[in-house]
C-alpha cells in the first residue's frame, strides 16, 4: 500500500506543471552556477598549480554545485510539501484516504516515498554535470559521493518537515510559508555563532547547514548520518500522530 500511495503521488506530481516547471528551472540554475564554477577554476588554475595541497575540481566546482543545490531547494521543497496533505483537505479528499483501507502510517509514509522518488529524479539529473567532467579530468570520487549523499539527506530532512507542517492547515500556502520559515531557521541556526560556548555548540548541532556541511568536504561521520535520520524519523511520526488525530476528531 505504501508504494501504491508512492506511485499515485509521484504521477501525480508529474501531471501538474509544477514540477516539470520546476525541474527545467532548477536545471537552469544549477547548469548557470556549474559553467561559472569551470569558468573560475580555469581563471585560477596557474595559480593553483603553485600551491601545495591545492583544492582540486570536485572542491571548486563539484561541492559549491551541491551548495547551490541545496539552497535552491530549500526554497523550492515548500512548494511541493505544502500540496501533500493540505490540498487533500482542501479538496476535502482527505475523508476519503481516511475511509480506505490504509492505516495513517502508510498515507504518510506513501507521500513521503512518493517526493522521495521525485527527488532522486532532480537528484540525478543535477549529478549529470559533475559526471560529465569525468570525460575531461579525474574527481575525488569518495568526496562526490559524500556530497551527494548529504544532498540526498538534506533534501529528505526539508520533505520531512515540509509534510508534518502540511498536516498542521488546510490552507497550502500557509503550510509553504511556515515550511520555508522552519527550514531557513534551522539551516542558519549557526551561521552567526562564533563563539565556543555550550550553547553554540547545542546549536550547531541543531543547523542543518552544520551537518551538510561535514559532508560536502567528504566528511563522512555517523554523528551526521544520525542527526539527519532522527531528524526524519521525528517529523514523520509527528505527521503521523497529527493525522490520526485528526482522523480521531472527523
């Protein structure tokens, strides 16, 4: 049930012009920010040939790619959580998912596998560029794929809370604006802490960006791994939780 749930969302994605709307437009940034990054690094390579432990193609172009990424995304996953179950109230099709033979687990889990898969999609199609310099030089392998996992996993923590606030209005604008405010406090939480204290390193652990950003350099660590897992695991059954109540109270 829960990949037949999976399936019906994913169409249904791709029958509205969202997202092929926004597939083309991400596609467009990020191929703009690619081309640059090569345009930079072929204006610094003399200098770089210089240095010792110089930083190579997959730390000048290939990470920034996914930092861009990952911010324009940040951006562009309220628009797609905010329809998940909010428009089904909206259209007041939520009674029927309610009525069907599924439990609120596999609804939630369903539409949450269905973007997943959505995302993978946009994922690959944006891993299409650091792969193409394969035919023209050699890339830190180890250090692209640390990058794209983080990516991936940024990305499934946005969805996560994206649906659990999807559950929380009838109204999907609003759930796309509270989503975006959610997610942009979360990604700066650190950004302005400079200082070594308790308390910023409570909240460095709490930012997205902080945890993304040990990967992006190749970091793989078990503590970033977990943060971003509980951080799913967490919102999904807050979503879970919310819609049974709901489904207790209709």
């Amino acid at each position: 049930m829960i990949m037949l749930i999976a399936r019906r969302e994913l169409r249904s994605l791709f029958s509205s012009p969202l997202a092929w709307v926004i597939l083309a437009v991400i596609q467009v940034i990020l191929a703009w920010s690619f081309f640059t990054s090569i345009d930079m690094f072929f204006s610094i390579q003399k200098d770089l040939s210089t240095l010792p432990n110089a930083p190579g193609v997959t730390d000048l172009v290939i990470s920034p790619l996914f930092e861009v990424a990952s911010i324009v995304l940040l951006m562009v996953i309220p628009l797609l959580t905010m329809r998940l179950i909010s428009e089904e109230k909206r259209n007041k099709t939520i009674s029927l998912l309610f009525s069907a033979p599924v439990s609120i687990s596999e609804i939630i889990i369903g539409k949450y596998v269905g973007l997943l898969l959505f995302l993978i999609i946009l994922l690959f199609m944006i891993m299409l560029m650091p792969l193409s310099l394969l035919m023209g030089t050699e890339l830190d392998l180890a250090k692209l794929f640390s990058g794209a996992l983080g990516l991936f996993l940024i990305l499934a923590a946005f969805s996560a809370a994206g649906l659990y606030l999807s559950t929380l209005t009838e109204n999907p604008m609003i759930a796309a604006i509270s989503t975006f405010g959610l997610l942009l406090l979360l990604w700066m939480l650190n950004i302005s802490n400079t200082s070594p204290t308790n308390d910023s390193n409570t909240l460095a652990y709490l930012s997205l960006h902080s945890h993304f950003t040990y990967l992006l350099r190749g970091i793989i660590n078990t503590r970033d791994i977990a943060y971003f897992l509980l951080f799913i695991a967490g919102f999904i059954i807050l979503a879970i939780r919310q819609l049974e109540t709901q489904r207790l109270q209709s």
